[in-house]
C-alpha cells in the first residue's frame, strides 16, 4: 500500500510527566501487586510475575518467599480458601541484606461478574468489537447507558444477575481516582483512593452520579460544571457469600463538529468532505481538522468512531499539540487491516499537551477503488491512556536489548536506508540501574536513528523513553520521534520538536496505540530518531496491558 506521509497520519503519543515518589535510602523497592478474587477452594496459578513488582538500583539478584501464595522463581501463585471470606497474600523480595514487600488482598467469593477484566486488552484493538464498555467518555452534563449487563457467575456455573445472588446481596457503587508514582529505578507504583461509596447501588461524587441496577445494568451521568476529571467507577455485589466488582474509567469529553472542521489535500487528487461522510478515490488523500481549539489537562485521548465501504482506505487520528505546526504532533495509523465494511469503529491516541490546547483530527487515503468513510463521533477526552489505569502498570513486552542503555546490544540503524548515522553509546544515565549509560543519537545536521524488532503481543500498547537533550538544534522543524510500526500500513508515533526538550534534565516520551495484531504476532518496529538535533536516550520500554478476570482492586470495591 503507497504510504501517505508519516506527518500527516494519527497515533498515540504522549510526554508523560509521572509524580515522583520521593527518594529513599533504600535501593530495593516494591509496589503492590493486583488484589485477586477466587472462588472457594480455588488458587490463582502463575497471578503474576514479582519481576513486575520489584526492582533494584543496585542490579542484585532479588529472591523471592510468601505467604498466603507460593512462588516459582519470581512467577507468584495465589491461594484461596474452602470458604467465602478476605486473605491476604504477602510476597518478600531479598536483595543481600534489604528486603521489600508486597501484598494482595484476596477475596474468596461464590460468585465472580464474568465481565472483567474491566481494562481489558481485546476491545480496543483494531479488527476486533468497537469501543470499550468500560472506557466511558462523556460530554459534561449527559449521561451514557450500559451497552450490556454485568453478569455473575454461580458456584456451579449458573449465569444470574447481580441482584439474584444468594445471601443477601448487595448492589455496590463507587467513584474513585488511580495516581501513578515512580521510584529512582523507573518502577511505577499505582495508587486508588475512593471519593465516594454507596452499599445501595447508587453513588454520586466528584460530579458523577453512577447507578447499578439489579439486573446487572447501569448508568452514569455527569454534571456539566463539576465534572472535569477523569475517575474510575467500581460496580460490583457484596454478601455473605462473598463480593467481586468491576472498574469503568469516566472520563470528560468535548465533542466536535465535523460539519465545522478544515480539510487539507495531501498530495494530488480531490477528496471531498461533505458534512460528516468523506470519499476519496484512488491515490487521494484528504486531512480533516477541528478548526478550534480545545482546551485539555496534561493529558488528552482523541477518539475518532467510523465505518467504512472499503477495504482499501487507510485511516488515521491525529492530535496537534497547540498548533498544527509540525512538529509537536501525535498519529496512530493502523490502516486497511483495521476495515470491515459497514462494521463501526473506534481508534483513539493519547498525548500529552506542552500548551493546554490539542488540535484533533483524522485523515483518510484511499489505495484503489473509491472509499467513503462516516464519522459518527470525533472527540477530545480528558484522560491517560488505558495502560495506565490497568491493574499491572508495570508489564512490558520483552525487548531483545539492554533497557537500561548500558550497552547498545540488539539495536539496529538505518531501517529504511536514508543514511541515518548509527547510536553510540554515552556515560550520562536516568534512573538508577546497575549498568550506567544511555544512547546519543547525533541528529544534527542529519538524521539518527535506533531500531529493535520484536513480536508484539496482542493489546493496548505504549512505547515509551526518556530524552534530554545536548546542544542546540538545526531549526523549529528539528524533532525527535518515537514510533512502533509493522513497516507496513499500521503505525503510531509521537514527535517532540527539539527545541522543547530540556538540556538539563530527562523528561518521558510516549506513543500509545493498537496495531492489527492478530496471530502469530507479526514483527514490529520500535525506532527511537532523531532529525537536526542530538538527543540522549535511557530506558525504552514497552508496555502492555495484561490484566486478568482474577485482578480487581479491592480499595474500590470497599474491601
């Protein structure tokens, strides 16, 4: 498929300025591991990996012992109990002579909701069901409906509703907020607080009124001049029998107009927009931008939702960060593989906003034939991106390179053969890591770049990397840019011009999307590049979402 350019396509991308946990003496640290909820007289084999959870500045070599579970190497296994009721599973890292713990609430229930897990990893990826019941983005002062009941399951199997379980069940609502925090070894510790709580179903907090009915529906609505935020709501059942929920994120959403948008030509050719349908024929491709700005948080998710009549369109959403300017600007292009005919769809990038303003768009190209696409919504949504509301913020994908920089093993350069001058390696360091160094790619007056290939697995993903910058750059137009691509039509990227990155310290780069995965995982690209400007590079990572039905967090569930 002919490609249109990189700058012209949408992904997700994002700057990420996460709160920093402050310094301890210590080099060995832990964050909690995800709550899990069984049912009697079953365990939780291979929950989760310690390695997620615990880390060392020092590099040493972290065993592992527990109570309440087991552990196999450094994958944990859970026990439950023969009998409803709350356990705690406790999981002790040593490194030499320090030790750090961590732990889970275990909830040992006669009924699970089959719905979970409620950030899962299966409804916003490209080719598969449109949209994510439990990604709710509202405009102020509506209200949204469930798209389908939470279901419970029975000890011996039997489907009920959550109101028709046995021993005096309760409804249960909540409204909370995650934070994220980070230690001195990049480790993310993750965070819930509850703003409000209902036993009778129904809670109103913070501007969100969230309802769970008895049949296993619900409902939120919003207040227009109060609710600004992003939250997660917890619906869930509690009794003597046992108690189990899930988590839906809530987030403010603007609308916009797409009968009042621009458009671009790119390159040769007359698609047209005509109110929200946009044809383009063979070899066009048309730009369509929101003609005002809007106001955002740090962060913003722009969520495009469309069908096609073609397989052959490629389609992109875009986010501008304050001017449509390169190159401050965010794409995620997974192309024709994510097209049905007549199906509806959603794709959506997250970024982070330098100015508090986001331009959103999309774009579509057409490869043969003609394409019409209908936009059924385009927003902009005051949230994170969905990795960081998971249970485990902290998987990542296996990278064939040392992440901590220390040598440049595993990478490659040059990918497309444009000259790129290769990376070398540099003493400065970001985090804490037992092996110090970092990547300088020499930029100016050029181009540099760095590549790995790796087989990603299926899910919402997130690149991310840590940048700071050395000398001055070439021009505005000097940047650098982050992009996972299958080195076909699927990609998402994030740019930062050169000039915004700091000298004096690392700041975090992130591009956030879905690719077509579909199995086996094909070989993707993860390029780090920089282009008129020299730019250091530290700990590239690779994050996906991998929660499962068993993780749940007990805080907002009242537990």
């Amino acid at each position: 498929m002919r490609r249109v350019p990189v700058l012209t396509v949408v992904s997700l991308a994002a700057v990420l300025g996460l709160m920093v946990v402050p310094v301890h003496a210590a080099t060995l640290f832990a964050t909690d591991t995800p709550d899990i909820k069984l049912k009697p007289g079953d365990k939780a084999d291979s929950a989760f990996d310690l390695g997620d959870f615990f880390d060392s500045a020092t590099g040493a070599t972290i065993s592992y012992t527990a109570t309440g579970g087991s552990v196999s190497g450094s994958v944990a296994s859970v026990f439950g109990s023969a009998t409803p009721g709350k356990l705690t599973a406790t999981f002790t890292g040593t490194a030499g002579s320090e030790k750090a713990t961590a732990t889970s609430l275990v909830q040992v229930s006669t009924f699970l909701l089959k719905n979970g897990p409620a950030i899962d990893d299966n409804n916003r990826i490209a080719g598969q069901a449109p949209g994510n019941i439990f990604f709710n983005a509202i405009v102020p002062g509506q209200k949204v409906e469930s798209a389908k009941a939470l279901v419970g399951v029975l000890a011996d199997g039997k489907s009920v509703s959550p109101g028709s379980v046995s021993g005096a069940a309760a409804l249960f609502a909540s409204v909370g907020e995650v934070t994220l925090g980070t230690f001195d070894t990049g480790l993310r510790s993750r965070t819930s607080a509850v703003l409000g709580s209902s036993a009778t179903g129904k809670i109103a907090a913070n501007g969100v009124t969230a309802t769970m009915n008895a049949n296993g529906t619900y409902s939120i609505a919003t207040v227009k001049t109060t609710f600004t935020a992003p939250y997660v709501v917890t619906l869930g059942v509690k009794s003597g029998a046992g108690a189990d929920g899930v988590h839906l994120v809530v987030a403010p959403a603007a609308d916009v107009d797409i009968a009042k948008v621009g458009t671009m030509q790119m390159g040769t050719g007359t698609a047209t927009a005509a109110g929200n349908k946009i044809t383009a024929d063979k070899g066009e491709a048309l730009m369509v931008y929101a003609t005002d700005t809007f106001t955002v948080g740090e962060y913003a998710t722009i969520s495009l939702d469309y069908t096609t009549d073609s397989t052959a369109a490629n389609i992109a959403v875009i986010g501008f960060d304050g001017t449509l300017a390169f190159p401050n600007a965010s794409y995620s292009n997974p192309g024709s593989t994510n097209l049905e005919k007549g199906v509806a769809k959603n794709l959506s990038i997250t970024l982070k906003s330098n100015t508090g303003k986001v331009i959103p768009g999309f774009q579509v190209y057409c490869a043969d034939g003609t394409a019409n696409v209908t936009v059924t919504r385009l927003s902009v949504v005051n949230a994170r991106p969905l990795v960081d509301y998971a249970l485990n913020v902290n998987s990542e994908v296996d990278l064939p390179i040392d992440e901590t920089m220390g040598d440049l093993t595993g990478w490659g350069s040059d990918v497309l053969g444009q000259g790129a001058k290769k990376p070398a390696a540099d003493t400065d360091n970001n985090f804490a890591a037992p092996k110090a160094g970092s990547m300088l790619l020499s930029g100016k007056g050029g181009l540099s770049n760095a590549f790995v290939t790796i087989g990603l697995e299926k899910g919402t993903a997130v690149g991310e990397c840590y940048v700071k910058r050395t000398g001055e750059p070439d021009n505005a137009e000097s940047a650098f840019v982050l992009i996972a691509t299958d080195g076909g039509a699927n990609a998402f990227a994030s740019f930062v011009g050169g000039s915004t990155i700091p000298t004096d310290k690392w700041i975090k780069v992130t591009c956030a999307g879905t690719l077509s995965v579909k199995a086996p995982a094909p070989s993707v690209l993860f390029v780090v590049q920089a282009a008129g400007v020299n730019v250091k590079v530290d700990d590239v990572a690779l994050r996906i979402i991998t929660d499962k039905d068993s993780f749940f967090d007990a805080t907002l569930l009242g537990l």
